[in-house]
C-alpha cells in the first residue's frame, strides 16, 4: 500500500517525537504552594491530600530552599490559623505581624531572589469560611469585603509579597488593590487575580488545610465564584480585572477548565496562569497509591495539558516532584 502521507513517521522514533514536540514543561513553568501554620518543627500531614503537610515558618523555609535550588520561580503561600484569630471582620487578614506576614518577611530575608505570592482572601480568617464578610442573613458584602481586602493586600506588601494574588472573586477589587497599592507607592508589586475562579467541587482538601471546611458546613460560594456551566462569562471577568490593573490571570480550577484557559489566552495573550487545585492533585495521588495510574506519567500528562491549552504558569502541588523529575532527565 501506498501511503504520501503518514503521520507515524514521525512517531516513530524518539528523537523525532521530541523535535516535534509542541509543548514541554519546565522548572520555568511551575509554582509550589504551601501551607504554613505556627509554631516550630512543625509538619503537620493533611489527610485529604497524601505527601503535603502544613508547615510551620521554620520548616516553610526549607523547603522554599528547595524550591529555589531546584530552579523553580516562586511559592504561593496559604495560611492555617489558630481558631480563637477567626473572626467575623477577618481583621488578623491585615495584622502586619500575623503569620502571613511573619512568613513572607522571613523568605524574602533567607531567599531575597525567591517569588513570593501571597493569598489575598478572607477564608482562613473568616468564622464561617466564607471568602467574604456577611451580614445578619449571610449574605456576602461586596464592598465591604473589598475594603479588608485592600488593608490585606497592603499588609502582604509591606511585608514584601512580590505578587499579591486576591482570590475572592469580589467585584472591583483588583482596581480597588491596585489604586491602594499605586497610593502606598508599592507600584512594582504586582497582581495576579484568580479571575475565573469557578464554584468547584474540588476545593475540599484545600478547605481541610487551611482549616475552612467544617466552619463552611454546607454552604456554597456560588453567590460570588463562578458557574462550572459558563464560559463566556469568564471572558468578561478577565476582561474587567486586566481593565482594572491585573498583571496576570488565573483560571481555576485547572483540568476540568482547559478550555477556560484556552479562551482566555487566545482573547487576552496575557500571562495566563492555571491552578492544579487540591481535588486534581488527590484524585492523582489516591489513584497512584492504589496502582491504577503511574504516577509520574499521570503528573507529567496532567501538566502537559495546561502547557497545551496555553498556560504560562501552573500552580500546582507536584512543583517538587516534577522539578526532580526534570532535574533527572537532565
């Protein structure tokens, strides 16, 4: 049989797949997050996401050491504090010697040259794990909940963040953030909004790390994060917090929203960031440990994807693993 055209020609050799090869990942590419708590010595696990602990400040810096050796940019950074600081007006949120700003200010004196992204929201400091604040009946206060973000985002400045990173989904308030910055002449930090942040269901070991989940109880964030049903809808949202200062976008979560991310980089050609959130990372993970998937392959694929669909960055929690990985096959 004869065949001009045979696309296995080229699948046929290694070094042919790899001069072919559209999209690779690298260290370059990726972001590690990690929880940090009080205390000393301290690595507390996290059931519900197998081989990740909750890091006291001391332990938090070596493993951003590692990060750092390895070549990867920067960490994103998630806090886990004390019940009796969790109050209705989140005020520990914009405490400048809260454990946020405790962390931030010793990694940028051990590892100056290491990112720094810190979380601008108000579920770990919130009683009812709502990323806003409520009034009598509940109901989520835009506004008002803009303006702690603002003093939040300001504190992380202060501490030195590189990046503050205001994952709300509040209306206005990454111009609100970034006019507070711009007058508190912190005009180099910069801001990554969670932009498309969507109503997911894969939230809920994240929740269990930073100690939300249980005050959440069965109340949803479908009054201010968006419908997994919408795709239009996303565009207008990184539209509006590009127009409000955003230096770069995310959508989360990651693999069941690849198309999000394509949207959004094919409208925008902004840097377009993507979270391999906590439900992705433990489906991974508990297929893995049982033998159903290779892990690494499974990881390696998972990252492919995003690269694919045109992600610049990847928040993910297999940043170390995979920085190993590449650090071997070099």
């Amino acid at each position: 049989m004869t065949i001009i055209k045979r696309p296995r020609r080229m699948r046929e050799s290694s070094f042919s797949r790899t001069l072919m090869r559209e999209n690779n990942i690298s260290v370059n590419n990726l972001i590690y997050p990690i929880f940090v708590i009080e205390g000393n010595k301290v690595r507390q696990d996290i059931e519900s996401m197998p081989g990740i602990q909750r890091l006291s400040i001391d332990e938090l810096i070596k493993d951003a050491t590692e990060c750092h050796k390895l070549g990867i940019p920067a960490i994103a950074i998630f806090p886990c504090i004390e019940k009796n600081l969790k109050t209705k007006d989140a005020r520990e949120a914009f405490n400048d010697n809260g454990l946020v700003q405790k962390a931030i200010k010793k990694i940028k004196k051990e590892l100056p040259e290491l990112g720094v992204i810190s979380d601008v929201a108000l579920d770990p400091f919130t009683l009812n794990g709502q990323d806003g604040l409520t009034d009598e009946n509940g109901n989520i206060l835009n506004d008002e909940t803009v303006s702690i973000l603002n003093k939040q985002a300001l504190s992380h400045a202060k501490s030195g963040a590189d990046i503050v990173a205001p994952s709300d989904m509040m209306d206005g308030r990454v111009g609100s953030i970034r006019k507070t910055l711009e007058e508190n002449k912190f005009i180099n930090t910069k801001i990554l909004a969670y932009s498309a942040k969507y109503a997911s269901s894969f939230y809920g070991p994240f929740r269990d790390a930073v100690g939300s989940s249980k005050l959440l109880g069965k109340s949803t964030k479908e009054t201010y994060q968006m419908d997994p049903a919408n795709s239009d809808e996303a565009l207008d949202e990184v539209r509006l917090d590009i127009q409000e200062g955003a230096d770069m976008v995310m959508v989360k979560p990651g693999m069941p929203y690849l198309d999000i991310v394509f949207r959004v980089k094919e409208t925008f050609n902004k840097p377009t960031f993507v979270y391999q959130v906590s439900g992705e990372y433990s489906m991974i993970m508990a297929a893995s440990l049982r033998g159903w998937l290779n892990q690494d392959d499974a990881i390696l694929e998972s990252l492919i994807s995003f690269r694919r669909a045109g992600a610049d960055a990847i928040i993910t929690y297999f940043a170390l693993e995979v920085a190993h990985l590449i650090q071997s096959k070099t």
